[in-house]
C-alpha cells in the first residue's frame, strides 16, 4: 500500500493521497468480504493459481441465465451426512441465485455415465436428463472417451481462484486430464477406521503390522467388494502392498507388467482370506453395509476414503468413542473427487453456480467442519477463512487431513483399475 511521507506537498496532494488510499482499502475489503459469500460473483483473474476466471460480464452473463433452473445432480446417496449437506447447505445457498438443486441418489456413479451415454446414442443432445455428475477416476474416463462432457469451464470459476490448478493431483484425475471438464469438489486421503480398545496403536503403525494383527485375530477384518470404490482402493492398496510399492505401475496400463503382479496379489489374498469376516465366503457391498458392520463390533477395523469423518457416526452414538483413524507409515491412497457437466444438459449455467458455491471458501469450511466428506478441494491458506481453517478442532476420534496425506500413495489410470478389479473378481472372489 502508498504511503504518503512527502510533507512538503500540498493539502490537495495529500487528500488525493488518502483518497487513493480509501478506495484501494475499499476495494480490497469488497474482495475479501467477496470470497466469503458462497457463489460470490466478483473475479480476481490476477489471483487465480494456474488459471484465468471469468470476467465479472461472463460471469454476470451466466448468473442471469441460470435463474430459474433446476440442477438435476446425479451422485452417489449412500452417505446421510452428504446428502444433509448437499440439499440443506448448498441447496439452500443456490436458492439464493434462483436456481433448484435438486439430488438424484445412486447406488453407483457408472448409472449416470451409462443414462448419459444412453441418451447420446438417442440423438438427445439438448435436452438431457442429467446436469451434474459427482465422479472422478473410471467413470470420468469412460465419458471423456465417448465425449459426453460438457467442458472448458471448470478452471473459469469465480471461486477456481482458491484451486491450485498447476498440481498434478487436480489437473489430473488418475492421471487423465482434466481439461476444464470437472470441478474438484473434495480431497479424500484414504484412512484406517479402527476400534483403539480392540487393536493396540502398534498394530496399526504400518501394514505389516496391521496384516499380522488380521491374521492373529481372524474375523475383524474386511472389506467390500469390487467395483465398489472403496473396495477397490482397498484392494489397490494391498496391490501395491504385495508387490513392494506403486512405482511400476504409474503410467499407461502395461499387460505385462499386471499379469504377474495381480498373480502376486490373489496368491496374498487368497492367503488372507481365511483371516477375513466370515472368512471371504462373502463381502460386503458397500461403505454402508461395511460400517454397520463395524458399528455391531463384527469388525474392528476397516478403510474408508471418508476416514476423517467417521466422527460424525461417534457423535451420533452409532460408533464406540474408542474409534480412531489412521494411516499406515508407508501412506494411504488419496484423489479428489469432482462434479461434471454433461454435453447434453438444458441447465449448464445452473449447475456452474452450483459447482462455484461447493468451491467458495465458506463451503469448502464448513464441509470440513461438519465432517461431510474428505478435506478441502481449495487451497484454504490462500482463503480469508485460512485463520477459521486452521483453528478447526481435530475430534479425538480423527486425525488430521495432514496425517492421512503423509506419503500418499497414487491412482493409477482407469485402464489399470479396470484390470485389478477384474482380476479380483476372476483370482480371489471366485476362487
């Protein structure tokens, strides 16, 4: 900021000075106070990170367009929290720009991608039925292969700002290109939920020490099955387990390379079985079924990509307030997860102010404080709520987002998730 010390100018000279001044620190004030507001239409291009926001015209422009739409939003409904949080908080605050979210709740992700496709092999393409899609990995893949995505617009948000575009965690979703097709809505860092009165710290500090305990201890450990998500990273995780890291397999799938590690994987599997719930005879087919599996103390531990707010269900006496949270010393798998726009959508202005409003720091705050999902998909210390942010108690049943990120470990494209769950489903599950 100017300061003025040049006392020998005259009084007009230094009014105009503080006159200056004024209208700097208004202008300042309107940005921060801005950033704050959920679906705020200021822009500040100059300090976006890796990208340039739409003008406050464009922007404008869309916000008019957008009045009086309906945002049919297709994602996944398994989660109580989530679904409070989308219809009660971002719901009410798209009110607040004339525009109607209204939740689509799936069992499955792949069923919007497939009603999308479906509709494109129709010939529909103004008038269909799904206007945003929560979804990362396979299923973004899928459509960006079969052109279904609405796209150049994700990095031109007024609230894009706050998202650290030039990272490769955010620009590539299991490492395919974004390129504008997807907003990043949160950052799930996989985590350990486990019962501390059941399973002593020490088990829990790596993977070989937590595979011992699941062997001494048969029974108190599983997870769901294949596609499910989290039983995929689950799997994943032992996959690069039980071949000494990830490493090899970053890049293009490489057919070679997965016969003989997802060989290595069943045989580990295979041998883990008998320690499992029910001793593998069954799995269970979702985060859901898994938790009630956890909460009747069937099993003492499992992994959750939505490990950080497994808090909430101790809040609600569902869990025992023994239960703890934590990663392996060699990390946990982590991505972000995103909302899309499909080509075909009558309302992609709407489901725009919707995506900015989950992106606004205020949002992205009270996300993590509610313990909805994951941590912040924005980057809070370039926030005005990065003081509130950092001040967030951390419950004694969780740990920190900065725990579960410690040496995270990647995604691999979908092309390889792909041929690890089949493999799953041929070599262990049918086996």
């Amino acid at each position: 900021m100017l300061i003025y010390c040049e006392h020998h100018r005259s009084s007009q000279v230094e009014l105009k000075g503080v006159r200056m001044k004024f209208k700097l620190l208004s202008k300042l004030l309107v940005v921060v106070l801005a950033a704050t507001i959920p679906g705020v239409i200021a822009t500040a291009p100059s300090n976006a990170i890796g990208t340039v926001t739409y003008t406050s015209p464009q922007w404008n422009k869309i916000l008019k367009e957008a009045k009086g739409q309906t945002v049919n939003w297709y994602m996944w409904g398994g989660s109580t929290p989530i679904n409070s949080y989308v219809n009660d908080y971002i719901g009410a605050e798209a009110k607040k720009f004339g525009v109607t979210l209204n939740q689509v709740k799936l069992n499955a992700t792949v069923d919007a991608v497939n009603k999308v496709l479906g509709e494109k092999q129709a010939g529909n393409t103004t008038k269909g039925s799904v206007d945003m899609i929560w979804i990362n990995g396979e299923n973004f893949a899928t459509g960006r292969q079969a052109n279904i995505w609405h796209c150049d617009w994700a990095t031109k948000l007024p609230s894009a700002k706050f998202v650290d575009w030039t990272s490769s965690s955010v620009n590539t979703d299991f490492g395919l290109p974004v390129n504008g097709c997807e907003a990043p809505w949160a950052t799930a860092s996989s985590g350990l939920v486990y019962d501390s009165k059941v399973i002593p710290r020490s088990a829990v500090a790596s993977l070989d020490s937590f595979i011992a305990w699941v062997k001494a201890n048969p029974g108190k450990f599983t997870y769901p099955a294949p596609p499910d998500f989290n039983g995929s990273m689950t799997v994943r995780r032992l996959f690069y387990y039980a071949n000494g890291g990830y490493s090899n397999f970053l890049g293009a799938y490489d057919a070679a390379k997965f016969t003989p590690a997802m060989a290595k994987t069943a045989a580990f599997l295979n041998d883990l079985k008998p320690s499992l719930w029910r001793k593998g005879a069954t799995y269970p087919a979702n985060i859901g079924d898994l938790e009630k599996l956890y909460a009747n103390g069937e099993i003492s531990a499992y992994l959750n990509y939505g490990a950080l707010s497994s808090f909430t269900n101790v809040d609600k006496g569902l869990f025992p307030k023994s239960t703890r949270v934590t990663a392996f010393k060699e990390g946990m798998i982590g991505n972000i997860s995103y909302v899309t726009i499909p080509f075909n959508s009558p309302n992609k202005a709407g489901a725009q102010v919707i995506a900015n409003i989950m992106q606004t720091p205020a949002a992205q705050l009270k996300m993590q404080a509610d313990g909805v999902i994951g941590s912040p998909a924005i980057v809070m210390s370039k926030t005005p709520l990065s003081g509130q942010y950092r001040s967030l108690p951390v419950h004694p049943s969780s740990t920190s987002p900065a725990t579960l990120a410690k040496n995270a470990n990647p995604e691999l494209t979908a092309a390889w998730l792909r041929a690890i769950d089949a493999g799953w489903i041929k070599d262990v599950q049918q086996k």
